[in-house]
C-alpha cells in the first residue's frame, strides 16, 4: 500500500488521500497489517502511540471495496439531507451508530448517546454551511463500499443512529 501511516487524528484531509481508516484497537489487526506488506517500522509506531495513555491511532485500510470487520472504522461519504443539502463526512463502521461531518479541518461528531453535544455539533454544522432554517435530520448515505457480510454501506441517518 502506498503512503501507510500512522495518524493520531483523523481530519477530513487524510479522507481524500484513503477513504477509509481504521481506529486501531486489537492485536489482531496487526496480522492482517502485516499481511498487506506494510513495513514493520509503521507496526512498531502504532504500538508505541496505543501504549501511551490509551490513545487509538489510525492507519488507512486497502480496500477491494470490501469493509473488514473492525471495532471502529470510519468511512469517508457524502450525506444528503431532505432538503437536497450535501455534506461530506464519516459513518463509524458500515452500519454506523456515529457520524462525522466534515467542518473545515474538522470533524464534528454525532453520538445519539451524547445528546448535549449533538445539539452543538448541529448548531455548528448548521452554521457553518448557512442551513440554521433547515433540519439535518434524517440524511441519506451512500458508498462504494460492502461490508464483510456481502452487504452495500447505505442507508439513512437519524438522531436514534442508522436507521
């Protein structure tokens, strides 16, 4: 794979150079890692970021447009609200409880479990792209993507998650 690294966080720059990237959580993965070829010193770097403190790093995932079964993999899509308003961002894995929309060189997250932070991440998303009259809610997903189960990564998001 060209151009693996190891990221400490994810921006919406690094989801025009890979679509899709891995949280790194299982040791696991680093067979499968390994099995694409990536050299031992990316291994070795990922290691040494996951055991300081606790942080997860990122490695971008090869894909076959396949989705390997992971504990959290965020996949790059444009999402498309009601309103015919088109946003890019991440759904965390094929069928997502958690989003992101892309703000910049941010990611504004959306967790129906965090609810007094997904009224800021609305109101920043809403802001930001001049939508403040409009719902967000529920927006339409579409990739190129299956997951391992043969099954395509669409579908529509709501504040209950992937419905």
């Amino acid at each position: 794979m060209n151009n693996f690294r190891i990221e400490r966080d994810l921006t919406p720059l690094l989801f025009a150079e890979h679509a899709v990237w891995s949280e790194y959580y299982d040791f696991e993965e680093l067979e499968e890692i390994r099995s694409w070829g990536i050299e031992e010193k990316f291994i070795d770097e990922l290691l040494k970021i996951a055991k300081e403190g606790g942080d997860h790093p990122y490695y971008p995932v090869p894909l076959d447009e396949v989705i390997p079964d992971r504990m959290r993999i965020f996949i790059y899509t444009k999402f498309k609200t009601l309103n015919g308003y088109e946003l890019e961002g991440v759904i965390c894995n094929p069928d997502p409880f958690v989003i992101g929309i892309f703000v910049d060189d941010e990611i504004v997250i959306f967790n129906p479990n965090l609810l007094e932070f997904w009224q800021k991440s609305e109101s920043i998303v809403k802001k930001h792209f001049g939508i403040e009259s409009f719902e967000l809610f529920p927006m339409n997903y579409e990739t190129p993507y299956q997951d391992c189960d043969g099954n395509s990564v669409k579908g529509s998001y709501n504040k209950r998650g992937n419905v």
